[in-house]
C-alpha cells in the first residue's frame, strides 16, 4: 500500500517538503507550523500497488482556530520503531520520528 493527501480537489496532492510528511507506515499526514494556505480539505488516498486501485476515505477540514488558544500538550516524541531493522547491505532505511509539543 501506499498513501497520498488530495489538498481540496483532485488532482492537487500534498507535496511533502520541510513542513509537510506523509508517513507510509501509518498513512498519517503531518503539518508542522500550520499557515493560512494549509486550511481546506484533506482526503487520503490508498493505492495497492499490486493492482493500482485506489480508496479515497472522507474529506477532512483543516480549519484555524481564530480565538487565539492553542491546544497544547506536554512535548513528546514520537517512535515506534521495531527493536531491530534488518536491511541489505546498500538499500535505503528511512526511520520516522516525530517531536510534538509546544
């Protein structure tokens, strides 16, 4: 499986650059440092790669909040990597992590 995030329409996918990320382990999209341009519609998008279908889930609105309150939580990072990753000797590892708080 793979996974993408249609910005309000089709055929406007997110780019992944140094504020977005699309994890291909869970399918989650990351924002870091939401801006006026990040709010609309986000719908992911899962293709199996053996057969080239796709499912689009639900429209999810990304809206900003205009009271000035901020959710906050406690800063953590994220994880969750197996004990150990095997890989050939060549091939390319990506580990994902992610630091979130305020």
């Amino acid at each position: 499986l793979t996974y993408a995030w249609i910005f309000n329409e089709y055929p406007s996918f997110v780019r992944q650059d140094s504020r977005r990320f699309v994890s291909q382990e869970t399918g989650n999209l990351y924002i870091a440092k939401v801006e006026t341009s990040d709010v609309g519609n986000y719908t992911c998008v899962v293709t199996n790669t053996v057969t080239n279908s796709k499912v689009l889930g639900p429209p999810t609105p990304l809206v900003l909040r205009n009271d000035g309150v901020m959710g906050e939580y406690e800063p953590k990072i994220e994880v969750q990597f197996p004990e150990t990753v095997p890989s050939a000797k060549g091939t390319t590892v990506k580990l994902e992590c992610f630091a979130l708080g305020k």
